[in-house]
C-alpha cells in the first residue's frame, strides 16, 4: 500500500508568473499532480512541474468542466495513491476560490492539506490599472465581493452606505442589478467605476465611466470576464497622467442624470 501523500493548495496570482511566490513554485517543482483552473498561469506548467501530470479542471463562466465535488473527489483519490498534488488556482485560494470546501475535503479524508497563499487579483488587477484601493483623504476601507450572482437588496443597502471602495469579482454579468441596487440605496449617480479586464496580460483593458454610465460604456466597449470591477473615489486617480481614462470619466459625468 502507498504511503499517503499530500495536498497543497496554491494561489497562482493574477496570471503573471512574477507575482506568483517562491513557495508556490517550489510546490509546483514538487508536484506528482496538479489540477489547475484557467485563470491559474498554466502555460509554462510544463516547465514550472515537469514531473507532474497536468488535468485541466477550469471552470468559465456558465460552464464548469468539472464539477466541484469531482475536483475533490480527485485531490483526494490522487493523494491516496502517495501523490504530491497541487490545486493551482488563480488569485488566493481563500478569496472567492472555493479553497476552505477543498482543505475541508481533504481533511475530511484525512488527507494531509496545506495552502499557499497568492496575490488576489482584488488587490492587484486595480494596482495593474493605477487604482489604489484605499488614499488618504479619499478612502480608507475596501470591500471584495463576489459577482457570481446578484446581491439581495439587504446586502445592496449596507454595501451602499459603508462608503470606501468596492472591488466586485466575477461581476461582468450582474453589473447591471449591482449599479441599479447602489443607485437605488442611494450611491450617487457620479461615482466613478472602472472595469479592469484581463489584468496582467497584453491584452488589459480598462474602461472608466461613472455609475449611471458604466452599463452603457461596458457594453459599448465589449467589456468581457475576466474583469474585476471598482466602484470609488479612488478610480479618478487611474486617470492622473492617462488623457484616454480622464476623457473617459469626463465625458460619462457630463451626461449623467440626477
């Protein structure tokens, strides 16, 4: 019988190797397994584990290759053969990566688990973009929430009035119910909002309206996932020294409504 072996979960980070750590690397090298997702920086796995076996379990938007419960299933079953496996995920694993269900999948199991921590692309897709999500004077708290699905009026109402910046993952497709539930709680119509797509990548994108106009300037400019989503003050300060963004923001405020 093999001896057990072990899970790590690893935070990949945005998707530029640079800003994955040196202990996820070391872990990768490691590897027997790794299950890697598509927003993970998968294409140079071959030389980052290259005694791994390498499955493709990434999840899209309204489709999921493979089930949750099957990803467990795996991390487990591979481990008990007397694997290293690695869950390579985007971003930190403990925010909005569903990694606790996977470390409770495996201790469950009794399989040895430890995580990794990465660079959240909460934090850094809006640094990528020159947005700092807390400035003096200007905010000094920021909340992350998952766009996954549409916030219940509850929750628009006191994310409305805590003030500070919203970061919003995975919220292309419920942009609309979010701005009309911040409006409808009383965010001001001129707030600055940005959407930041494909951070770290050549192909970054930001698009810089205000709350009554992002709707309308997503959609013009085909905004897409994976984009992270800020709502603040402090978007304005992506503007400074970028004419393209200020024009932008200029131009959505001038025809806001009331």
């Amino acid at each position: 019988m093999n001896a057990m072996g072990e899970v790590t979960l690893v935070g990949g980070g945005p998707g530029d190797l640079d800003l994955m750590t040196v202990g996820g690397m070391k872990a990768l090298r490691a590897a027997d397994v790794v299950l890697y997702d598509r927003l993970a920086p998968h294409e140079q796995l071959g030389e980052l584990a290259p005694d791994a076996i390498l499955i493709d379990v990434g999840k899209r938007p309204g489709h999921h290759a493979v089930e949750q419960r099957e990803i467990e299933r795996m991390l487990v079953e591979h481990a008990r053969t007397g694997s290293r496996v690695v869950r390579l995920k985007g971003g930190d694993s403990y925010v909005l990566g569903r990694g606790g269900e996977e470390v409770a999948a495996a201790r469950a199991a009794g399989v040895p688990v430890r995580v990794i921590p990465g660079v959240t692309s909460a934090t850094s897709v809006p640094a990528a973009a020159g947005i700092p999500l807390t400035h003096r004077g200007m905010s000094h708290l920021f909340t992350v929430v998952s766009g996954h699905a549409p916030l219940t009026d509850d929750e628009l109402l006191h994310l409305a009035g805590l003030g500070g910046t919203i970061v919003v993952l995975m919220g292309v497709g419920t942009l609309p119910s979010l701005v009309a539930g911040l409006a409808r709680h009383g965010m001001a119509a001129t707030t600055p909002v940005a959407a930041v797509e494909r951070g770290f990548t050549d192909g970054q994108r930001t698009t810089v309206s205000d709350l009554h106009g992002i709707v309308t300037a997503a959609g013009v400019a085909g905004v897409t996932s994976p984009a992270v989503i800020v709502i603040g003050e402090v978007v304005r300060l992506a503007a400074d020294g970028d004419d393209a963004a200020a024009r932008q923001l200029a131009r959505a405020q001038e025809f806001a409504g009331p």
